[in-house]
C-alpha cells in the first residue's frame, strides 16, 4: 500500500489517471475562461491581455476536447446487451441510444471538417451550418436522455429502499451519479438551445453558466464512476449529490 493512499494526494492521484475525468475537467476549464472573459469585456469593459489569453484559452480546450472525443459514439455499443434485455421501457432506451450515437456521430463529423482532418469542402454533407445540426442533435439527446435518467433513478431509490446496510453506500454512488447525469443533461441542453437562438433559450451570459455546471457535473459523474470500494483511490462522503 502506498504512503498516500487514502489522501487527497492518492485520490487525485487515481482520478488523474482517467482521461475521461480530465476531459470533464477541461470542459470546466474551458467555460470558466469563457465566463471570465465575458464578465470582463461586459461588465467591467475591459478588453486588454487577460481577456485575449482567456477567450484563447477558452477556444484552444474546446478544440482539444473535439478532438479527443473522435470515435466516442463506439463507446454506446456497450450499452446494446443492456437495452436487449429491457423489458419495460426498451423504446426509451432505444430512442436514447440512437440520439446518444447521432450525437457523437454529428459533433465528430463537425470536428474532422471544422480542424482539418478532410478538405472543408467535405463539410457540404451538413451543410454550412454543421455547428447548428451538432447542437441540435445533442439538445435533442439531453432530453431523451434526462427522461431515461427518471426511469433509472426510480429503479435505485426502489433498490435502495430495500437494499441491506452493506448495499446501501454503493447503491447511493450509483444514484448519485444518475442525479449528477440529470443536471449535466439539463444544463446542456439549455446550453445547446442558446447557441441554436431559441427565444426560450437562456441568454448568452447564463448559456456560458450552463456550459460551466454541465462541465462540473460530468467531473462529480467521472469521481463517482471511479471511486474505489477498497477504500485506495477516490472514496467521496455520502450526502444528497455526494458532495
């Protein structure tokens, strides 16, 4: 066993090891600059070096996080034995496949014409308004996918009511990160709905909050999904989102 294990040392240690989690921690990274610069150039009319490097820095990570995402849709095929053996809502968890796909699918197409990996020209297959149709597809999947979510979280709270003590702090990890699936889901999709200019649609301002706690809730998910029933890597305190 390692000095630090146990340590915040030894679970940033663990945590650090999964890319999916530092992907998540650049989507925060990416809208905090995003926010800042904003709060900067409008509210304190200032547009000198800091807001410069900062919308940079903003549109540098969101590249980067594009481009690591190439070939995430594979990911979803996991989830076809799973849906086979539905047997009440298997239409929903269908639906929620296919969008999670098309999702993937659109924004992986916007990135290989939008940074280069194929001639522009390419880019006609979705026309000149790609970003728009990637937005669109992934607000569509955030609302499938938040139903789905409703399903899976009446099942654990069924699972926990009944569940022995020993089940029980597993069972709260589960549904915890389920709770932390909602708000990403919800928050990006009111994300995507701004950038399409619905005029329900949050404001630019509070779309750039959305995209901030869309990219805080996937970090909580990501420390969920990791942590370590053997008490060496990340461990997180039970609460009401597990805090």
């Amino acid at each position: 066993m390692s000095y630090y294990d146990g340590t915040w040392i030894g679970k940033m240690d663990a945590l650090g090891k999964k890319t999916e989690w530092r992907e998540k921690t650049g989507k925060v990274i990416q809208y905090s600059a995003k926010l800042a610069a904003d709060v900067l150039a409008v509210d304190f009319e200032y547009e000198g070096e800091a807001v410069k490097r900062l919308k940079a820095l903003s549109k540098l990570v969101s590249a980067s996080r594009k481009i690591f995402k190439l070939g995430k849709f594979l990911k979803h095929l996991e989830d076809i034995d799973d849906i086979k053996q539905e047997k009440n809502f298997s239409a929903l968890f269908w639906l929620d496949f296919v969008m999670n796909m098309a999702k993937d699918l659109t924004e992986n197409f916007e990135t290989i014409t939008k940074y280069g990996f194929v001639p522009k020209s390419y880019g006609i297959v979705m026309g000149h308004k790609a970003d728009d149709i990637a937005d669109f597809t992934k607000m569509c999947q955030c609302a499938v996918s938040f139903i789905a979510t409703i399903v899976e979280i009446g099942r654990m709270e069924d699972k926990i009511a009944t569940a022995d003590s020993k089940k029980r702090k597993k069972l709260h990890l589960k549904n915890s990160f389920l709770y932390w699936a909602q708000l990403k889901y919800m928050t990006d999709g009111l994300k995507c709905a701004a950038s399409l200019g619905y005029s329900w649609a949050p404001s630019k301002r509070l779309a750039m909050v959305c995209g901030l706690l869309a990219g805080i809730a996937d970090s909580r998910k990501q420390t969920l999904k990791n942590w370590d029933k053997s008490g060496k890597g990340y461990t997180p305190s039970l609460g009401p989102y597990l805090i």
